[in-house]
C-alpha cells in the first residue's frame, strides 16, 4: 500500500512537471513569434524576391531552385548567397523552418502536408494587377516582422512609380506576344506594365481583356505600332517558332526582360523604365 501511495505522489508530481515544461515551451514559442521567424523557408519564385527584399539577416535559410535562374529571377545574384529546395515537403521539414513562403499555386501535396506536420505557411496569391505588388510586400512584411521595411519599400515603389507616369506624352499601340501566340490584356500584371509605361493594349480590341491567344493574322489586322515579346529560353521549343514567323517582320518588334515582369515585386518598375524607354523610340 505505502509503495502504491508513493508511486502515485511521483506519478502526480511527474504530471505536474510536464504541464510545466509545456508551459514554458508555449511560452518560448510565443516570445520566438513575437520576435518574428528567424528560420524561413521559400518555395516560391515571387517569395524568394519578396523575402530577399524585406528579410532581415539571417532570417532567410533556402529559396526555391528558380531564385538561381538568371532569366526568370530579378534577384538571381543575391540568392546565390542561399541554398535553394526542390518544394518538397520532407527536405523542408527537415531544415527546421518556423516559416514557410508559398504561393497558392505551390505543390498542393508539399503545402497539405507541412499544414499537417504543424509547420507555419504564408501562401501568397499571384499579382494581377500593380496594386497587387504593394498587397504582396505589406502581406511579406507582416510575415517576416519586417512592416517597418515594407513600407519604406512601398514609398519608394509609388514615388518612383509617380514619376514613370509623369513622363508619358504619347501613347502608341502595342501587342505583347508570346510563345503559342499568346497576349496579356489589360487586365494583368503585364497589360498595367504597359498601360503604365505609356502604351495602348490592343489585346482588348480583339476581345482578351485578360489574354489569351491571338492568331497572327489577328495580330496583323490590327496593325500595332509595336510587337513586344520575352527573351527566348536556351533550350529549343517548338512554342517560341511562331515569333520566328516571317509575317512579324512586316511589324516594328521589341523585346522585354522577362525576370521583371513574372513576379508583383518593385522591379516592375524595371520594366515599366524599359518598356517607357522603347516607347520613346517608338515616336521619335
């Protein structure tokens, strides 16, 4: 009986100890959030740039494979600096991270099972629109702890922002053009690049307000003072051939700097400054 009585004082105690350290465990937890996350964890092209921006040092640990590539990445240097991930949910559990940057177009399976694993996720929507940019770098820097940085970042992009626009006087009428043929309308991310930058979309006057294919005879018919179209990719694809099409010789053609167009980060203004450049050779 004596020996029962005091394995069940232990057993109390014991019970009370546990409760204890998950206290403190709480506790530190809590404090380690208060203080913003100090491992972080981006699987996405547009989180690695936002992250890069807006991270404090030391907070970012890995960035998606894409933040190495200098054609679709504006910050390809500076990630250079940190190991890149596959997106795959048992390599990032295994970096510890308190943080993890997704878009919601992430791998649905790696997103389903780190919600499952207990390991935080920020899931960032594509940006359709300018505004979009400045909603993704507030969104970025509320995530990382960093708001003070965001928005001096967010002055920075609409001041700058505000002066591309006072400098437009014409607006010529342009098609963006890409592999298949594909356009942007104006109601994209790209479509307000060019809107911004003193251009005409004509993707509206063939009916794609948010793009879509448009047939090169279409494209000819409408007779835009100017074709832009991305940089070609090293490897050969049969998608890119029709802008090798000798009908586009017949139409002035430009070209742009993909990497600053994918993503709603500040280097839109990048594009918005190339693009106002070529219109200025437009109506010379």
């Amino acid at each position: 009986m004596a020996t029962a009585s005091l394995i069940g004082r232990f057993m109390l105690g014991f019970g009370r100890l546990s409760k204890a350290f998950v206290l403190l465990a709480g506790l530190a937890n809590s404090a380690a959030a208060d203080d913003g996350p100090t491992r972080v964890v981006s699987i996405n092209l547009c989180t690695d740039q936002l992250a890069l921006l807006l991270a404090d040092d030391d907070q970012l640990i890995s960035v998606s494979r894409l933040a190495h590539d200098p054609i679709s990445s504006a910050m390809a240097d500076q990630a250079m600096a940190f190991p890149t991930n596959s997106a795959l949910a048992e390599e990032i559990y295994m970096l510890n991270p308190d943080l993890v940057l997704a878009g919601t177009f992430s791998p649905p399976a790696t997103l389903s099972m780190l919600d499952r694993l207990g390991v935080r996720v920020e899931r960032f929507e594509p940006a359709y629109s300018i505004n979009d940019v400045t909603a993704r770098m507030r969104q970025m820097g509320h995530a990382l702890d960093r708001t003070d940085v965001a928005d001096q970042q967010i002055l920075a992009f609409e001041t700058r922002l505000t002066r591309l626009q006072a400098e437009v006087r014409q607006s010529p009428r342009a098609a963006l053009y890409y592999a298949n043929g594909y356009t942007s309308g104006d109601k994209t991310l790209a479509g307000e690049i060019l809107a911004y930058a003193g251009f005409q979309n004509i993707a509206p006057e063939a009916g794609l307000r948010s793009g879509g294919t448009l047939p090169l005879e279409q494209l000819l018919m409408l007779a835009p003072d100017i074709v832009i179209s991305g940089e070609k990719y090293p490897a050969a694809s049969r998608s890119e051939e029709i802008l090798d099409h000798p009908v586009l010789d017949r139409l002035n053609r430009g070209s742009l700097t993909d990497r600053d167009w994918i993503c709603g980060t500040p280097f839109v203004l990048n594009a918005i400054h190339q693009m106002a450049k070529l219109r200025e050779r437009v109506t010379e």
